[in-house]
C-alpha cells in the first residue's frame, strides 16, 4: 500500500482528508490555552504610535481639561426665581439699622475713655448715659464732636477737667453716624424723636463752627441753646431718604 494512502484511509473515497483534518487539529492545540500567544512586534509598533500621536493630539486640543473653553465670557446667568413671591424688601436691612452699626464702629475711637458701655470712667472721663449733653438738641453735640472740649466740664454735676480731643478728621458721615449712636444708644430722646444724625447736618455743623480753632470751653457750649438741632432735613429711618 502506498504510504498516502495509508495516512489517509478515505483517499480512495474522495472525501475530505484526513491530514487536513489533522493540520487542523495541530495548529488549535499549539495556541496557548489562556489565549494570550505573545504579540507582534508591528502591533506593538502600531498601539505606541497611537498613543503618541493620540496623546500629543489629546494635549494640544484640551485646553487642559479646564472647563473654560465651554464658559462665554458674555455670559450673564438668568436671575434666579424668587422664593414665595417678593423676597427682595425682606433681605434689606432698614436704613437706620446699618447707619447704626456704622456709628458704633465710629465709636471705637471713643471707648477708652467713655467706655463700650457709655458710662465713663468715674473722676476722669464722663458718662454719656444720663448725660444732659447727649440727651439735647444736635447742635451742641456737633460742636462737641467736631472741635473737642477744654475742662474744667460738667457732666451730671461732676467737673471733669481734661480734654475731649476735636473729631474733625473724621468725614461728615462717620460724626453724623457716631452722634446718632451715642443719642440711641445711650440717650433718653424725647418723645418722637428718632436720634438720627444725618451726612447734611454735619456738613451744616462744619460750616457753622467753622471758625473755631482751639476746644471749646464749658462757657462757650453753653452758649448754644440746648435744644438747638443742627439744620438739615429728618430722614426716612427705613430709607434714609429725606422726608
Ligand atoms: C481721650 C479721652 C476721650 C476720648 C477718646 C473721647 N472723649 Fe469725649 N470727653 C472726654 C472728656 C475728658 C470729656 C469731658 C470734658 C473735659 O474734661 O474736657 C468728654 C466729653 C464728651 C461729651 C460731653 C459730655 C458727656 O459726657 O456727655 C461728649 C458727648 C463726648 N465726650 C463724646 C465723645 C465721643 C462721641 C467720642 C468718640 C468719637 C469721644 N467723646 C472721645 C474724653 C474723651
């Protein structure tokens, strides 16, 4: 029997062969069982281009990854819905609340001698609670805060006999706010009056007092009437538009 024949019993038949069948059956079991056969060197050639031209293409085109190509520098965010109607009057702050914190921010320039609490210092410096001097008109406060006092000074029925230094350094604003805070916080204003002090009045004050150059002495305050207001329109205290 020839040896071609002998491999391949079906030969004669003319059916399919079997040493194809069998190359078959060779080349499935000489693949690693996992799989993984080791790889081309072209494919790995391939994947490290991709990645570098990939990459660079990547780095050149993205900004970064910053999220400020997406942002119009035009663009202007819709107001956002109101919560339950009109909430806007309800955040503000009353005019007269803010002009408040502001004159108790002046006031730091006065708590080492008048103290935060307003009542002095006994024998030294006076109080400005209970004194008859911030619980009267506005005219003679302003000529107090704007040119300073020279003792011999009486308070309540004490002498005190130092300086009150002049606050004329001070803008009108910060005179007016700080008056009006000493006036509410630590005068008893009469009936009706609601203490404020306005940028106007001051501005007023400096112009009236203009003239005095050195601390006014006791006889000269009392020279002012003492329920004499600065001139000046009273104000909205909610707004603080004139009225
Ligand atoms: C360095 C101490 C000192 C400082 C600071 C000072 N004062 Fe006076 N103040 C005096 C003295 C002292 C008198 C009494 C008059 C005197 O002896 O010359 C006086 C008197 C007064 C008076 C009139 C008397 C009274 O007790 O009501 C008022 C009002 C006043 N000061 C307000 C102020 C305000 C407001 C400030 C801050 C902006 C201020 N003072 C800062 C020392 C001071």
């Amino acid at each position: 029997m020839d040896p071609a024949e002998d491999k391949n019993l079906d030969y004669q038949q003319g059916t399919i062969s079997t040493v194809e069948l069998h190359d078959s059956i060779r080349r499935e079991t000489s693949l690693h069982p996992g799989g993984s056969g080791s790889v081309g060197l072209s494919v790995i050639v391939v994947a490290a281009l991709i990645l570098i031209f990939g990459g660079g293409h990547l780095f050149s085109t993205s900004n970064g990854f910053r999220d400020s190509i997406y942002v119009s520098e035009n663009y202007v965010p819709a107001p956002r819905p109101s919560i339950g109607g009109d909430d806007a009057g309800a955040a503000q702050v009353a005019w007269i609340d803010k002009w408040m914190s502001e004159g108790k921010k002046v006031y730091n320039n006065c708590i080492a001698c008048h103290q935060a609490s307003g009542l002095g210092i006994p024998g030294q410096f006076p109080p400005l609670v209970g004194s008859e001097w911030v619980d009267g008109g506005t005219k003679r406060l302003g000529a107090i805060l704007l040119h300073g006092i020279n003792g011999p000074f009486k308070v309540g029925g004490q002498t005190y006999n130092q300086l009150m230094p002049a606050w004329n350094n001070l803008n009108d604003e910060k005179l007016a706010q700080v008056i009006t805070y000493i006036r509410r916080e630590f005068g008893s204003l009469p009936e009706g009056e609601d203490g404020v002090v306005t940028t106007e009045m001051m501005k007023a004050a400096r112009e009236e007092f203009k003239s005095q150059t050195v601390p006014y002495t006791e006889a000269e305050l009392l020279a002012i009437p003492a329920d004499a207001q600065l001139s000046g329109a009273k104000v909205n205290p909610e707004t603080g538009e004139p009225l």
